[in-house]
C-alpha cells in the first residue's frame, strides 16, 4: 500500500519559489515554461528511490575510508554526442579508472557518471558578445546547455526554448538506457577487462592498464578454480548525476517515494550544488534540503567553515552519513592553504561529510584563445587535497573530474605532452576542457600511488 504524500512536504517542495534563485536561465515565456514543467510532471522518473538510497550508503562508506568515489563526465553533456559510441567510450574509460583504482588501492569504487543530465550550465556572464563580418559587435545569450539554448550563434539558437528540457529528459533516459545495458548486460564484466582497451594498447598508460588487466584475469581464474562463484563480477553500478541548477526541471521530476512517503528527485541518482549556487539562504539549497537524494556540494576556495556549517543545519541537521559529499575545488596553488582550516571546521562539528576532490575548476587556464588546463595541475591539486587529509588524519574520499572517452586534446600535458599549440588538434568541448582517455588513465594511476602511499 502507498502511503499519502504528506501535505506540509508538498508545500516545503515548492518554498523555494520565494526565495532567490541565482543563475536561472532569462526564458522568455513563463506560460510555455509552466506547460512544460506541467508535461515533465507526467512523465515516468529516471531513476528509483531505492538505488539513491544505495548510493548514499555507498558514500557513506567512502567517507569512512572504506571506499572511493570515482565521479566523472563531461562538464556539459550535449544532445548531439548522446550516441552510443560516445556513451560507451565514456562508460569504458569510468570502469578502467575504476579497475585501476579497485585493483591498485585494494578499495571498492563507487562509479558516479556526470551523465544522463548533465545537460545546464551556470554562466558567469548573461551574455556573450562576439564579432561579426556583416554586422560587428553582436550580443545575445550565453550558451547555458543544451537543455536551455544551443551553442550556435544566432539570435534564434540562443534563445532559451523550454521544450529543451523536455529534450533533455529524453536524452537522459536513453543515455540512462544504454548505461543500465551497459552495466549489467556484460559488457562491464571484469571478465572483460582486457577488451574496454582494445585499440589503445600503443602508448605507456594503455600498457600499463593491459598488466593489470593480465592480473585481474589470472586472479579470476584462480578465484573460479578454487571454486568461488564469480558470476557476481558481471554486473557492476554505475550511478547518474548532475548539477543540480534548473528548478524548473528537478521539481517536476522529483517524486514521493510510495514505500515511504518522502520526496526523491528522480532525475538522477546523485545531483550537486554548484559554486555559484550554494548560498545556505538560497533557492537550491532551500530546495534541496527537501529531498532525499545523496547530495553534494560543490565549494571553491572564498568558501569559509562556518558557511560548511550552515550548509549542514540546511541539508543535513541531523548528521545522516553519505547524505552529503563535499566537493572542494580549489585551486592546484590554493589548495594546500585553503582546505585545512575548512576540513577541521567541519570535522570538529562531527557530522560526517564525505569529502572529494574535483582538481579541474580552480585550475582553468586561457591559452591561444583555449579555455584550458593543466594536468600538471589537475595532479598537483590531487596530490595537495590527499596531504592535507592525511595531515589531519580525515579521508580523501573521492575524485571529480571532467573527462571524456575520446582523444580530444582539451588539458595541457600528460605523457601525450599535448601543448598550446596542439589544442587546437582536436578541442571539441562546448564547455570546459575534459581529461582525453588517456589522461584519465595517467590520472587514476597517479591516484593509486597517493592512496597507497598511506
Ligand atoms: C562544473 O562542475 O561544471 C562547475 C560549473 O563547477 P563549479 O560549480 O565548481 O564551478
Ligand atoms: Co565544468
């Protein structure tokens, strides 16, 4: 039997439409805006309230130190690229970091794509003015995902068209789709380990993946030939998330769970507030708070402790583990002074928080006119984010990283040694720069000797 949703929590669901709502894209029809929140109520949710559940009791676990976080995706996932070859080339590269780090650090990974919705992005600017031949200086929106506008540049692509976010369901659900047959269908078996490289076993990192698959399949078999059952090694979780930014699109799609009359957003397993929208008296927190979803919270380095704290009295008073995931990002040159005031504020409050590391937005560069990092960077803020927890003898619970599957040339370096002028080779994000295949892999091996080193 389900139960009755509880009045006063529909009503909580929607307080925050009187509170600020910071970085909203300018729709320019509020009627067609409310049609289409009306229609994104109807339709079916994307994920169940069962498997967030399990992902937060996952992360919970990461922040005790008995598990790692691997989130990772594009920094915008764009309709166009949500084919299948791009999907799985990703899925591929997230379950070779993982195996990496499974195998290398001896800890489960709990697998989070920023995936199946990634689909909006905050701008720090409202518009975006470029030079035109035929009619000089133009101006019209900012690109904010493929969920609101296009990234074409004309006036008609950059208004944003609400029907998107019907769009962007879509795009969700069969990306969803394929990860679900992805994940249990066989193709993520760790009997296969040897195959997700295929084609890429030329250079020093792929080589390095090919021995530790060659270990895996050896101690498999030996598991199977001692007579362990090893069917269970088919299937793996691969959980959804996404910035938790448009309200018009996370309340219609947030439902009451009949096994317990409380409010799960179905839109995605794990969703985050980002940098710019975590003000504690803000709409999306206000929001937020609200449901029941494993969140994360993503905090840059003018965050202090007591704006932590007051994160926590909103989104988790009661200091529930894995409920939240603080996601620092501060800066390869700021970390080391930044983060250790903030970790032992928090830790002397006692509620747990998970804590993981996204080494990529304190590290954006210009570079030829390319939005770009560092990997050096990327690695050095890794490096920093593990010394300052081991120093306070807290837990480095996680990495969160925008990478793709492909072999774009969007970072600096690596041992591709991609350099400025090399960018221009294959610089393909609608957004910020992504770790290519490779660098994600140099990555989780970089990530392995931290954990290990403790
Ligand atoms: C992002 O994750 O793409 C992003 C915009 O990050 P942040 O909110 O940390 O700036
Ligand atoms: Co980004």
């Amino acid at each position: 039997m389900s139960i009755e949703p509880d009045p006063e929590l529909l009503g909580a669901l929607d307080a925050w439409q009187h509170r600020a709502v910071a970085h909203q894209p300018p729709w320019p029809d509020a009627a067609h805006l409310a049609a289409v929140r009306d229609r994104l109520t109807t339709l079916p949710p994307l994920v169940f309230a069962g498997e967030a559940d399990a992902l937060r009791a996952e992360l919970a676990a990461a922040g005790a130190g008995e598990a790692f976080v691997l989130q990772g995706g594009d920094c915008a996932e764009s309709f166009a690229d949500a084919t299948a070859d791009n999907i799985r080339n990703k899925i591929k590269l997230l379950l070779q970091m993982a195996v990496v780090l499974t195998y290398g650090a001896s800890m489960p990974v709990v697998k989070i794509g920023r995936m199946a919705g990634q689909y909006a992005k905050p701008r720090s600017a409202q518009t975006e003015t470029r030079q035109t031949e035929d009619r000089g200086a133009v101006t019209l929106p900012s690109f904010y995902g493929d969920c609101v506008n296009s990234h074409l540049f004309d006036a008609r692509s950059r208004t944003p068209d609400p029907e998107r976010l019907l769009d962007g369901y879509h795009a969700a659900a069969s990306t969803l789709n394929l990860i679900r047959a992805f994940t249990t269908g066989g193709f993520a078996s760790l009997l296969r380990v040897h195959e997700w490289n295929r084609g890429f076993t030329r250079n020093p990192a792929y080589a390095r993946y090919e021995e530790i698959a060659a270990e895996i399949d050896r101690a498999i078999r030996f598991m199977a030939a001692c007579g362990v059952d090893v069917e269970s090694l088919r299937t793996v979780d691969l959980f959804s998330s996404h910035e938790a930014l448009l309200l018009d699109y996370e309340r219609p799609l947030t439902r009451i769970d009949s096994r317990t009359g409380l409010a799960y957003d179905c839109s995605a397993h794990f969703l985050w507030i980002g940098e710019r929208t975590r003000d504690p008296e803000g709409a999306h927190v206000d929001y937020f708070a609200q449901v029941r979803n494993p969140l994360g919270v993503k905090l840059g380095p003018s965050v202090t402790g007591d704006d932590a704290l007051r994160l926590l009295d909103r989104l988790n008073p009661t200091g529930e583990p894995g409920r939240i995931t603080f996601i620092t990002r501060m800066g390869a040159g700021t970390v080391r002074d930044a983060l250790p005031a903030l970790v032992e504020k928090v830790t002397a409050d006692g509620r747990p928080v998970t804590w993981t590391c996204d080494p990529m937005h304190g590290n954006t560069i210009t570079v030829n006119g390319y939005k770009t990092r560092r990997f050096s960077d990327v690695v050095d803020e890794v490096a920093g984010f593990f010394e300052v927890h081991r120093g306070l003898g807290t837990v480095p619970g996680g990495l969160h990283v925008e990478l793709t599957g492909d072999d774009v040339t969007e970072v600096l370096g690596g041992s591709e040694q991609i350099d400025a002028d090399g960018l221009a080779r294959r610089y393909e994000t609608l957004v910020d720069p992504r770790l290519n295949h490779q660098q994600g892999l140099e990555l989780a091996f970089q990530v392995v000797e931290l954990l290990r080193a403790h």
